[in-house]
C-alpha cells in the first residue's frame, strides 16, 4: 500500500494475501511437530503427565471474493477452512490413580466456512479499512458454533519506505476473553538496505528481505491460536468441549515463488505452546476446566498457495 498514493481495494487484497497465505484462492499446509512432555489439571486438581511422541497438523483453505460494487471500495468475500490434527501419544501417567496407561492415537477433524464484508474509505483525511466476518465453525459431528468480529484500521502513514496502520478488533464471541483489542502495524523498509521490517500487533516481528531469484526469507516469531472441538463421554465430562491453544513460534521462512500466482513456502524452528486449555463449548477460556503445560518443540511447515487474482 506504500506505493500507491490513493490505495484501493485491489492494492489492499495484494497487501493482504502476501503477509497471508490462508488468505489465497487456495492454500494447503502440513506441519509436524517434534516430541514433547506435558502435564494437565482438571478441574484444578492434578490430572496426568505424559509425552507426545508425535503431532501433525493437515490445513486447507479456499477464498473467494463474490461481490463487489463498481467504485470496488465494498466487497464480500467467502471462505472455507478445513483441518485435521494427529496426535500419537506415549507414556501417560495419571495422579488420581497413581498408574501409567497408553492411549490410542486421537484424530480430530475442524472445519469452518465465513462471509467477510470489507469497506475501504477516507476517515480524517486518511485511508480506512472496515471489515467484519460472520463465522460458523464444527467438527465432523456436526455444526458447534457461530461467531464473528469486526475490526477498523486507519492508515497513518504511508511512504515508500514505511507504512504504520492503527485501529480496533471488536470480538463478536461470548467465549472471548475480552470484547476487543487494539491493532497496530508497522512494515519498514530500511535504509540502504535489502532488509524490512514488518510487525503487527499482537501476531507477529519478522525481518524479511529477498533471497536468490523469485524467493524471500524471512526471520522473527509470530503467535498463532489454533482450536477444535471435543466430544467427550466419561465420567466426568460428558458433551461438547472446545479446545484453544496460543502458540509461539519462532524460526525461519523460506518463500518462494515459482509463478505470480502459484507461491510456496518452508518454514521452522521452536514452537512454545503459551496456553492450551479446554472449556465447555462456548465458554470463555479463562473459566477453563482443563489446563495443560508443554515443553517447547521443535517443528516443521510446508505449504503451497494458488492465487487466481494475481496479475504480476
């Protein structure tokens, strides 16, 4: 959006897509992560100990703008997500019984569809971008939930070199732990340099720059939440459970595009698990009922992306 001096719609979906991949028309990803030790509570009491000897993610996502007014400042967009999450456990110890057991392999099965509505107009003599999303979301049981957010950010600056947006995220979900949250983004480019920064809050600081013909790499950390739903029939918990985790990972990325329009990356490095909690569904994620730590991990992305609307 640097670059152009009144920036539409078209320069704002370029902007996006390429900070983005789950944004593209389509994108598939997989990613393994290394062996890890954990330990649990529920219902604040200590529950198990135990060892992840493996756990793969599968994520595949479609994206398509059906809707746009001439002047192309209004525009509806449709998604899908689909994702599948492997987990292959080793020992587990638990407390209550003071005995050790082993547990079949879980696979889970997410998948959630959204309508996007996005509005670009002038607010203070600057550019600003409105957008909300309705979401529904489920497992392969049935339909589990529906949710939204909406947001609006004001281009502060815009030069060649530096671009700051600022605004606010407003979380249309009782589950939520607060209503809203503010935004802030800062890509710089620096001086004499092949290098740039590019930071949004609270997601992500990398450092990027070009690397060989068609290719980028990129260094820093960024902070991902990934969630699914659990249906559970035992003693002490019968129902529908929903699973959140914040994760932070840190490492490196290698893009590479083989097409304007067909990009693939490779990418790992350290993933510390920040939180991961279970909550009756719906619930907010601090009146959790299953609290679990994690040692750090070492894992593993690759993905490839197809963006139909790529012109160069």
């Amino acid at each position: 959006m640097a670059q152009e001096k009144e920036p539409g719609m078209k320069t704002l979906g370029k902007a996006i897509v390429d900070k983005f991949p789950t944004t593209r028309t389509f994108d598939v990803q997989y990613e393994q992560l290394g062996p890890s030790n954990y330990n649990s509570e529920l219902f604040g009491n200590k529950f198990e100990r135990g060892r992840f000897e493996s756990h793969s993610r599968f994520k595949a996502a479609f994206n398509l703008p059906f809707y746009a007014t001439k002047s192309k400042r209004f525009v509806l967009a449709a998604s899908l997500r689909y994702k599948y999450e492997n987990y292959e456990f080793g020992d587990i110890y638990n407390y209550g019984t003071g005995e050790s057991y082993r547990r079949e392999n879980a696979d889970i099965h997410y998948w959630a569809g959204a309508i996007t509505a996005t509005y670009m107009a002038s607010l203070f003599g600057k550019t600003a971008i409105y957008s909300a999303t309705a979401t529904v979301d489920g497992n392969e049981e049935r339909l589990q939930r529906l949710k939204g957010f909406a947001s609006g950010v004001l281009v502060l600056k815009r030069t060649p070199s530096t671009t700051i947006t600022a605004g606010v995220l407003l979380l249309l979900d009782p589950s939520s732990i607060v209503p809203m949250t503010p935004l802030l983004s800062v890509n710089h480019k620096f001086k004499n340099s092949k290098w740039d920064m590019d930071f949004i809050l609270p997601q992500r600081i990398l450092f990027r720059r070009e690397l060989l013909e068609n290719g980028r790499i990129s260094l820093g950390t960024e902070l991902n939440t990934e969630s699914f739903y659990l249906n559970l029939n035992s003693a002490n918990l019968k129902g529908v459970y929903e699973l959140n985790q914040l994760e932070l990972k840190s490492g490196i990325t290698y893009e590479y595009s083989f097409t304007p329009k067909l990009i693939a990356f490779a990418k790992g490095g350290i993933n510390n698990v920040v939180s991961a909690r279970i909550t009756e569904r719906g619930e907010r994620t601090n009146r959790y009922i299953y609290d679990q730590k994690e040692d750090a991990q070492g894992y593993v992305r690759f993905g490839i992306s197809y963006n139909f609307f790529n012109r160069k």
